[in-house]
C-alpha cells in the first residue's frame, strides 16, 4: 500500500490543526486497520509491537519505536521487528532522549528539519550524525491534552513529508487511548495502585515532582511523630518463675537408694511416696538390737534376784542402751520411704537411673513445690532500673510460649545489684495477677516489659546512644 503523495502548498492543511485536517481515504483505511488491530489485543507488549510493525509497513520506515513517558523520563517499550530490547545499549538510551525531545515540547519534530522550523532538535541531530539515521520523525501521542508516549519513526530513502506527520497526527489521536487502556490494565497491582496514587495526589501537591512532594511531607509528619507523639516506654529485661514454697528432700540416714516412684514434672499429692531407701541392714540391726536388749534386762533380773545390786545397775544401764538405739533404728525405718509434704511437683531429683547407688545423710534428693506460691524475678539492667516503680505494671512472655503475655505488678525492688553477664542487675519481684497456667514450672524463663509512662520515640530510639557518648566523651 503507498503512501499519500504530498498535496500542493495551497491542498495542505494547516499544522497543528487537527479539525482542519484532511486526509486521503488510503490513509484513513491504514487508520481503521490500526485501531481494529489494537481492539482485538488485549496485551500491551503485542499491541506495541504490532503498531510498531504496522506503521514500519505503512511508511516503509527503516525502524519504528514507541516509548512510554514516566516520572523518570522515557522508557522505551517496543522497537518494530524486534522481540527483545537492550535496555543498557547506547543506541537505546540515545533514542529515549529523542523521544524525550518531542515529549518535552509536546510537537511532532521532523529531521531535517522544515524550513523556517522553530523546533529544538539537537537530540534528533545528534542521532542521526551517531547512528547515521538519515530521516526521523517523533511524534508525541497525548491522552486528554497530555503526552503519554512518542513514536519514532527511521527511514533512509526519502524525508518525512508534512501530510505524512499530519496523517500519523490523526492515527495517533485515534489509538493513544486504547493503547494507553492496555498499558495501564497490563501492569502488575502495585503499578496501577502507583499511577493512581500520582495522579490523585497531583490534585494535591501539582502534577511535577509529586513523590518528592509526598516524601516531604510525610517526612515532616514522621518528624513530628518521633519528636511529640507519647509511646509507651516499656523496661525490659530476662525473668526467672520462682516460688517460695520449695522443700528440699534430703536423706534421713546413709544407705542406699532401693526405689523411685517420680520423675521431675509429675505432680504429687500429699503423703505420696517419693523414693525408698533400702532398709534390710535396718531391719538386721533392729533384731540384733532388740536381743541384746531382752539379754541385757535378763542379766539384770538374775543380778536382783543375787542381791548383786553393781551387776543389776549395770545390766539395767545396757538395756537402756539398746532401747536407745532400738528406737533410732525404728525412726531410721520410719523415715526410710520418703513423703510429699503437700501437693504439688517434682522439679529436681532424677534418680531413677541411680537406683542402687549410695547416699549420704542430709543429701538433697528431690525438691518439690507448690505451684499456687509461684512469683516472677525479673533482672532489670541498672542503666533502666530508676525508670521502675512500685506498683508499675507489666507483662511477660514465656520463652516457651512467646504469643501469651501474662500481666504482672512491681512487688519489690531488691536494694543491691547483682553481677551478671558484664552487667550490674536488679533483682525486681513481681506478682502475677491471674491464674497460674497448667504448663507453668518453676525455672522457667522469658522476657519482662515493665510499663514505665511514655516517652517520645525519637528518646526511645537514641537514648542508648545518647548515654553511650555521655559517658565515652564526658558531655
């Protein structure tokens, strides 16, 4: 299909006058074709592309490109009878400023230019000289008065003709808005939600640098946050589950281990036995006790009974003896197997594995506790603790159950500091105000924030550092 031939100076209609236009019906029927072909994509990349290829046709160009204007500048989207575009290759960048010549006069510029021209082509100049593109023409394609892109077409044999500006001029009017559809409805979310943040906030803050616009002001906004709004100031630090009702288990007398009926973890009641000792050298020592003792109250009698009132008194001193000792070995018996004191749960003690094995009298053996008495210990680092009050409530977190904050209240602010870790802590007890959780253990460990009024954020934030440079440069 050929192109229109150039009408005479007196047939053309004046430029930059689209209603004043006319054009050849071959040049509308290459219109016609161009927008049904874009109505029919629903990509934007393949609708770029076939516009591309479709006027490369239509104008026996060399090459034609098309280039999206954003806040960064023009990017180019689609060069006709290529797939895939460099987007680092020299040619490319150049080819965007050309673009960006004609979109920021908002004119078609023709190279060479027209005579008595009052354009500025010094990017359409100096690619040609560059990459020896003899004729070019950039046409910007505007949506309700504004650019959106820029066409670039290149070909050698012949310049561009002003009808052939004018009839690219009617085509791009038709086109620019479907195209303009399909670029906006391709993109990701995140773009489309970027381009209606713009152009909302351009109603706003003008329709030039909107996002720097933004940036300041939320800059300020975020500034004024930091700096007056009252953030809750939380003290932290490391907790220990503790309780006082903790009865140590000891051994009552020195033998050997012969059962053990818990582990630490079970709960017990009261007068549950704990463990047992092995009592067959007791019980040999009972019968052996218990005889001397009937010997020595028979050897007292035969002395009455003799008038032999020194061997009566000291057969009678013997018995008592072994009634002495009979009586420990009965207690020793007594205490052989080892009692809860009340209920509650083993948490030390694992001896099943030492069953046989020998003990000490006043070895510890197993603890056991009550869990209605338990108490939190918090540590508390000396550069927090003048920020604790008492009666400042809190919270913890288990290191086992960190989603579950338990509340607490300030008890009592041990006086002196206690080493530990390179820092100087406070003990803080602190008293749980609900119920004791099933799973609780004495030991158990997490994190403490005690609620210490509010603050800024920007002290909360800087204040360490603060401290730090006070003390490193003595300010």
């Amino acid at each position: 299909m050929s192109v229109p031939t150039e009408p005479t100076p007196s047939e053309r209609p004046a430029a930059g006058n689209p209603s004043r236009q006319s054009q050849s019906p071959e040049s509308m029927w290459v219109t016609l074709d161009l927008v049904a072909l874009l109505n029919e994509t629903e990509d934007y990349e393949q609708a770029a592309m076939a516009l591309c290829n479709e006027l490369s046709f239509h104008f026996r160009c060399t090459r034609v490109s098309l280039g999206n204007l954003n806040s960064d500048g023009i990017k180019l989207q689609a060069t006709s009878h290529s797939n895939k575009i460099e987007k680092r290759m020299e040619a490319v960048q150049e080819l965007e400023k050309v673009m960006l010549e004609a979109a920021d006069q908002d004119e078609e510029i023709l190279w060479p230019e027209p005579p008595n021209s009052y354009r500025i082509t010094r990017e359409h100049e100096q690619y040609s000289q560059k990459f020896g593109a003899l004729n070019l023409l950039s046409i910007p394609l505007r949506l309700n008065g504004e650019v959106k892109s820029v066409l670039t077409l290149q070909r050698d044999d012949q310049p561009f003709s002003l009808p052939e500006a004018d009839a690219l001029r009617l085509m791009t009017d038709l086109i620019t808005p479907r195209l303009t559809l399909l670029y906006r409805v391709g993109r990701g979310w995140w773009r489309r939600g970027e381009t209606t943040s713009r152009e909302w906030l351009g109603q706003f803050l003008g329709a030039e640098h909107t996002w720097w616009k933004l940036g300041a002001v939320l800059g300020c906004l975020l500034l004024l946050f930091l700096c007056f709004f009252p953030w809750p100031n939380r003290i932290s630090g490391d907790f220990t589950l503790k309780t006082d009702a903790l009865i140590n288990m000891p051994a009552p007398f020195e033998g050997f281990i012969e059962e053990v009926y818990v582990i630490p973890g079970d709960e017990v009641t009261k007068d549950a036995e704990l463990l047992a000792l092995d009592t067959r050298e007791l019980k040999l020592q009972e019968k052996e006790t218990r005889a001397n003792m009937q010997r020595f109250r028979s050897e007292a009698q035969v002395a009455m009974g003799q008038s032999s009132v020194g061997d009566m008194h000291v057969a009678t001193a013997k018995a008592t003896q072994m009634e002495a000792e009979l009586k420990q070995i009965l207690y020793k018996l007594n205490r052989a197997r080892i009692l809860s004191p009340f209920d509650g749960v083993v948490v030390e003690g694992s001896l099943r594995e030492q069953i046989g094995a020998p003990v000490n009298q006043g070895d510890v053996l197993m603890k056991v506790t009550r869990l209605e008495d338990l108490y939190v210990l918090g540590m508390v680092s000396e550069k927090n603790i003048q920020d604790v009050e008492l009666k400042a409530e809190g919270a913890v977190a288990f290191a086992s159950r960190p989603e579950i904050k338990f509340p607490i209240v300030v008890e009592l602010i041990e006086p002196a500091a206690v080493p530990m870790d390179k820092d100087n802590v406070f003990h803080v007890r602190c008293r749980l105000t609900g119920a004791p959780a099933d799973w609780w253990r004495p030991g158990m460990s997490g994190v403490i924030k005690i609620d210490a009024g509010t603050k800024p954020p920007i002290y909360l934030m800087t204040s360490e550092l603060i401290d730090f440079l006070r003390m490193k440069l003595w300010l």
